[in-house]
DNA sequence: TATGAATGAGTTTTCATTCAT
DNA sequence: TATGAATGAAAACTCATTCAT
C-alpha cells in the first residue's frame, strides 16, 4: 500500500493508470514525437515516449488525425493562454515579445500539422483559431498603442513573420535549424520593436 | 573504360542522348513530385510521373540527397535565370515582381527542401545560393532606386516574405492552397510597392 | 473464504444467484457466438452478447477449451433431451424427425466443436456422447420397428447424414445456407422415410 | 553461368525465379498452409512455405479472396483432372474410389475453404464447380451401370457421403483426425460398393 | 542500361489476455 | 466480483532498396 498522500504528482512508472492521465501522457508524447521526427511518427514511438502500450494509442486515437488534432488543440490552448497571458502582462513589450516567440517556436516545431488537418479538424480547431486570432489582434493593438511596437506592421502578418523565422527559409537557405530559431526570431522582434 | 574517342567533345548530335534524356526525365519529374508529395514522396512516385522504372531513378540518383541536391540545383537555377532577366528589364517593378512572384511559389512548393539538405548540398548548391542572393540584392536595390519599391524593407527580408506569402501558416490555419498563393504574393507585392 | 453457514445447501432463494446467473449467460452468448462466427470467435464478442465484461467470461472460463466444452455439453443435453422426447413421442416417425432434424442444425451450426476438443473434452463429454448415441440407437430402431423409417440405414450413419445434411459441401458448393439447411434436412428425411 | 539445359526442373533454391514460377509456389505453398493451418493462416507462414518474401504475396495476391480463390481453383482442377482419369480408367470402381477418395481428402483438408468464398468465387469458381459435378454424375453413372456401385444412391449425394467421411461428425464425436480420414473412406466405400 | 519483381525491415493494426480500479 | 482499460505479441500491410532478367 502507498504512503497516505503520496500518489498525485509522483506518477514515477505508474502501471496503469487510468484513462484520463494516461490520455494526457499520450498528447504530451505525441507533442514531443511530432516535434521530432514530424507527422509521419510512427504509434510505436508515440507509445514508446508515452511509456504506454501501443494499444492505449489505438484506443484514444483510433485514427491519426484524431491524434494529430488532439495535439493541435493542444498547441492552439497553449498558445491562447500565452496570448491572455500578453494582454495582463503589464509590460506590453514583453508580452507581445513571449507569445510571438512561442509563436514561432510551435509553427516551427510543428509544421504542416495544421495545414495537414485543415478541414478534418473540426469545430473544435476553426473556435480556436478564431479565438487565437482575436487575441493576437489585441495584443498585437496594445503593443502598438503602448508605442514598443513599430505601427506599420499589421497585426495579421504576425503569423507570417512568426513562420518566416522558424521555417528554413528554403530555396536560399536562409538559416534555420532548431538551434536558430530563437536566434531568428529574435532579430525579427528587434526588427519589430519601436526604435 | 570508354571506347576510345568517346563522347565527351564531339559532335552535338551524339547518339547517347538516352541516359542525358532520361536524366532529365527523372529531375523533371522529380521536381513535380516534390511540389506535390513533400520531401518524402517515393521513388516509385517519382519513376511513375518520369515514365521510367524505379531502378532507373536509382541509377540515376543513387542517394537520395543526390537527387535532392538536383532538384534544388534545378530550382535554383530557374530563379537565378529569372533574377537576371528582372536586372535586365526596362521595367523594375515588372521584373522585381516576377522574380518575387517566382520566389515565392518555388519556395512554397518545396518546403524544407533546401533545409533537409543544408550542409549535404555541396559547393554547388551553396555557389547559387550565392549568386541567387546577389542578384536579388540588386534587383532589390535597383527597384528602390527606381522608386517602385519601397526603402524601407531590406533587401535581405525579401525571402522572408516570399515563404510567408506561400507557406502554410501552420498552427493558425491561415495559410495558402495553390489558389490562394498567387492572391497572397500580390497582397504583399502591393504592400511592397512604393506607394 | 466464504462466510460461515454458506451457501451450497440452503434455501433455494440463496442470494448469490449472480455468478450462476452470469455463467448461464455467458454459455449461451457462447452458442450463439460460435454458431455465428465460428470456433475462433472472440471472448469480447461473446462478452458483448452476453451483455458482460470480458474479464467475467474469462473468470468463469479461464480456458476457451472449457468454455468450448460447456458449450458442447449444452448442446449434448439439448439433443439427448429431444431424444428422450423422441422415445415418449406416440408418434414414431415425429419423433425421430424431430431429433434428425436438431441433430442436423446443431451439427451444422457448431461444425469443428466437438472436433476441437476431442481428447480434451473430458469425461462429461465422453459420457453424454456415450448417452446421446444410444438414445439414437433406439430412436432409430423404434422408427424402423414401427415401419415408417427405412429397414436399409444402419443407425450409426444418421449421424454423417445429418452432418452432410447441414454442412456446407466445402469444395463444391453445394451447401447450405441457413436458409437452405431446413430444406436439405427435409429432403434427406423424404428419403429416410419408409415408402 | 551455369551448365547449359540445366535449370528447367531444379529450382533448388532459386532466389528470384521469374513471376510464373513465384505465383506457383506461391500458390501450392498457400494450399499446403490451409490445409494446415487453416483458412486464417498467415500471410508470413505461406511466403515461408513458398521459400519468398511476404511481399511477393501481397504482389501476386493483394486480397486474401483471390488467393483463397485461386487455391480454390487449384483444388477444383485438381479434382476434374482425377475425374477425367475416373471416366477414362477402364477399371469403373477403380476410378471412382480414387475420385471419391481424393473429393472426401481434399474435401476434409480445406473445410470452410468453398464456403467462405462463395459468391465472392467468381464466374471461374462456378464454372469449375459445374464441370465437377457433371463429371462427377458421369463417373457415378459409369460405375452404377459397370454394376460396381450400389444403385440406390444418387449421384449427387456423393459429395455429402465425402464430406461426412472426413469431416468430424462433430457433436457425436465419431471420429476423425486426419489419420482416421483414409479409414472413413474406406468404410464408406465399402458400403458404396455393390455387394 | 532499363526494368520492375522480389525482398524484408518497419509500420500499422488487431485482439487474446491480464490486471488496476 | 465485475469491469474494461492496458498490454504487447503477432498479423497485416507498405515501401525503400536491391538485383535477376
């Protein structure tokens, strides 16, 4: 018998636990897997970074896109959160400086997750982009308004300068390795701030 | 060993043109097969759209990278073609905008090609990377000094937004079928062009 | 350990009819089961029809032989009490019919059963076959001493009879169907029957 | 280079024969398999019996049906050849103990095999059913009129008399593994022929 | 040299069985 | 005790690469 009190955070090899962590554990190693070694992932390395049998995989995602929608749901959460997160900040800069990074970084890590899914991913995918959307706008306004963001830039080109830091740009080979992203993004938010 | 007198300097019309033509075939095919498929497409795909048996695109390009490698080379060939021809047009908006517009749908067709290669892609690959960037450099120069395009965007951002306008913009969905690509290059050729 | 003063013997209103009550249900999901897909149906599906978990069909049968074996002896009972009935029946030829006619849908329907077990059925399968085959042996003989069954069948070919009755003719498709069991039975019978 | 007029018949181990030669190995290794194993045996168990890769199985045969079929088919020949033989051998019991023999083996051996195909068989299953029947009534007729078969059973009853020789005749346990099939027909046949 | 059949490692997918709840 | 989620071995299937023809 465990300790009184002890079973919560721990989870050190947790055998089987029940469906809703182990759901979580498979989003979180799907999330990792993807960012790897991109969408073709094999279900066998998903369950292996899961520490799950590859039919705990099967049964909470019987499909891929199911999968891969979970996760961008996922990622789109993530970013809603930072993008609340922007807009309390009191420090327009610094939080229009962090959603754009993390921006960048998940368009990065993750691309042709959601061009791959597009119209497969549902009501629940199109209400967070929208949501997403509308908080970039905002924050992207009060960084304007707060005058540390230059004012001819539009608030939906963000998502363009955010893939263009990350993605390799290709033909010309432009950089950018995992390694230099942030370093992209970076010279792309100093471009950004008011001088 | 070759026959002696073999075919390297003689007349144009050698008769071997078999193995050049289908070499081209295969780079050819290659080409639409990546634009289509992504990185991965399978060699048998590619000697499908090419015509010829897979063993002959094997033959043709052993390594993967090889082929890759061509097909870059190929791209980057096209474009420094198209660069030269916008340094010699009379109108350096016409040609600032053709090679921008090329620019932008090569590099929205081949996403990650130039990035999977990187360091493998040889001096040959990185002596056009070379040249291509110069001539842009000048045409980008040349268009601002004919007061068509705006200062206040450098010359070197240029690719940037030649990959935002034709990438997927992954996790917001915005994004960019082959229908919307051309809509977006001339949205942001309008934002370029001095007003 | 079960509590004191248990359970075997006492009023027949004891409160544990549960697990008996799961076991008879399990039994006839069971027939149903392997009448419908055969030896090699699934323990899920036969716990679906049941209406119960797979974890109680594997409890009460931990080995598929025993349940395979329960199944057979359900059937033996069945068919050694039409038999009985055939015997009582003041109509002779009825009375065999009758038996012919559930020997051949049973023997159609479990086709490999009693095969699979074999060896393994153990002695509650050895007796009730043992029972059953005497019971035919004088149904039979009842039926031709009462002139309405053909002097020229010896008893023990009736069962190949109602095997070829209802099993489909593998290799030459002839068979069977559900449909077509009842009528193959009845033409058999025709010519069973003392002209 | 090896011997010349040598490699008609040998084919000890050749590794890559050309596709006539694979599809039939392929196939007699799949009617060793189901006869086996059964008609679920694995893709994996006939590649290995045929000495291939499992891959040239899904070549040949990409659905399990036409591999089912095709062993159907193979049986189905095999039998009109035995029939013929029957017709032609100027011994009429001979021929058809040897036809009736070798209906109830291949009868026993590939149960469920006619049957799980079907209407799925084709117009090339039904006509060769068709022609073993005719044959088959040819053969029975032949013998009943050499007067070396008993008159009172009808031609067409033949294949479920082979069917019930090897088939178990399962609820009652009469019998019959694979050894015991030879034994069966024996007593069968004796009972077919005329005394 | 061109071809595409053959290969077999790797991936996807199922499902009999176990076991935490 | 009943449940059904979890497991993972095994089967189905794919496809990059090789190689006999």
């Amino acid at each position: 018998m465990p300790p009184v009190g002890a079973s919560r955070d721990e989870a050190p090899k947790a055998p089987r636990a029940d469906a809703q962590r182990n759901t979580a554990l498979v989003l979180a190693a799907a999330r990792r897997a993807v960012a790897a070694h991109g969408l073709t992932v094999s279900y066998h390395e998903i369950a292996r970074l899961a520490g799950v049998g590859v039919g705990t995989v099967y049964r909470r995602f019987p499909e891929r896109d199911q999968l891969m929608g979970a996760v961008l749901i996922d990622i789109l959460d993530e970013l809603i959160c930072e993008a609340n997160q922007a807009l309390d900040n009191p420090d327009a800069w610094a939080g229009f400086r962090n959603l754009f990074t993390l921006l960048a970084l998940r368009t990065g890590e993750n691309a042709g997750l959601s061009d791959s899914l597009d119209e497969r991913g549902g009501p629940q995918v199109a209400q967070r982009r929208s949501r997403l959307l509308e908080l970039l706008r905002r924050a992207t306004l009060r960084a304007q308004q707060a005058h540390v963001l230059r004012d001819d830039v539009a608030w939906h080109d963000i998502p363009f300068l955010a893939q263009g830091a990350t993605s390799a740009v290709c033909v010309l080979g432009l950089h950018a390795g995992p390694l230099q992203a942030q370093q992209a993004v970076t010279v792309i938010l100093d471009g950004l701030r008011r001088s």
